[in-house]
C-alpha cells in the first residue's frame, strides 16, 4: 500500500468509525461499539493489529489494555478512496465521475 493510499474493507471502516467516533478506544469498546453486529473481540483484536501495522491506528497501553486512536482522518480515507475509484473506474477524470455522479442524479429525479 502507497503512502496514503487506503484499500479498507467494510468491516475495518466501520472499526475507524467507531474509533473516529469516540476519539479513543480499547477492542471492547469497538466490539461493543459495532453492535448489533456481532463480531467477535479476537476478531477485532487482530483487524485492529493489522491497522496499526499498516500505519492506521496506533495504541497506548493503559494499565491492560490497549488504547487505540486513528493516524490517519475520515477525510484522508474518503480522499483516498474517491482517488481509487477515479482511477479505476473513471481513468483517472473526476470530471468523469462528476459528470457520472450529475447524471445518475438526473436520473433519479426522473424515475
């Protein structure tokens, strides 16, 4: 993964939601936080593992547990994201995905 580029899965944006969310959190509160959804804690843990080595989340320990917050913003993923699908979907023209994004709206009003 390129420096600032970010291929996230659903379930790892819904745990930097949670984290973006509360500023902070230890793996049961992200659990906790994901609810209804029930996803198990050794789950998380290891997701939450993967995100601070690929420079996404990084911890503190307090007393046992471990502290999570987010490196990187909402907005730096939403830019990175948006940038793959222009790249990949688009050739690389936002005004082709603007143009695209115009249309379907049109299209919508008129359904």
């Amino acid at each position: 993964m390129k420096k600032g580029e970010h291929q996230l899965t659903e379930l790892q944006l819904d745990i930097l939601g949670v984290i973006w969310k509360n500023k902070r959190a230890t793996v049961v509160e992200v659990v906790e936080g994901l609810a209804p959804r029930r996803i198990a804690r050794k789950t998380v843990a290891t997701i939450m593992s993967r995100l601070e080595q690929h420079g996404i989340l990084t911890h503190n320990v307090e007393g046992r547990e471990y502290v999570y917050r987010a490196l990187v913003t909402r907005a730096q993923v939403r830019r990175s994201l948006l940038r793959s699908i222009i790249d990949r979907l688009f050739d690389g023209s936002a005004h082709a995905l603007a143009s695209f994004a115009l249309e379907e709206a049109g299209t919508k009003k008129h359904r």
